[in-house]
C-alpha cells in the first residue's frame, strides 16, 4: 500500500466545527469525530497521497519518531479503510 495513491470517499462529507473534523457517511449517517493526529491526514486526503507523503508531511508538523508516524498513519488509514472513508488505487 506504500506506493499507493489514497484519497476520501465521496461517501462522507465533513465540517470542522471548534477545531474538531466531524465526518459523516452520508450513506447509512454514521459520524465520527477525528483527534488531531487524525484531522491532519484526513486534511492532506485533499488530493491523493501516499503513506510515505503523508508521514512527511505528518513529521514536519509533529515531533515524533518516523516509526511512531508510521505506526499512528497505518493504524489510522486501516480504520478509514474498514469504513470506506477512503480509496486506495
């Protein structure tokens, strides 16, 4: 999935509301609300990214190990994945 290009589904819509991301399937109205971490990806999904430009970009805004990034960016896209927040080509 490395060299993969990942971008949002256009099955869910989102609004920032006080600093948080408020996501919503729009086709069965489950939401969930992203952390921080999570709000900075699911922002840089605006176009198609790959891991390795997400950590970048992850890495100069966050001070944490490259190891670390990489875990939380996995674990994060694996979780929108299972929800169909995002496609992976």
């Amino acid at each position: 999935m490395s060299s993969k290009q990942i971008s949002r589904s256009d099955s869910y819509v989102f609004n920032e509301i006080e600093g948080d991301i408020v996501m919503m399937d729009v086709s069965n109205g489950s939401y969930a609300t992203l952390n921080e971490t999570g709000k900075s990806i699911w922002l840089l999904l605006e176009n198609p990214k790959t891991i390795g430009e997400i950590t970048e970009a992850l890495l100069a805004e966050y001070e944490v190990s490259k190891e670390q990034c990489e875990k939380t960016v996995n674990e994060f896209l694996k979780k929108m994945a299972e929800a169909n927040a995002i496609v992976i080509k």
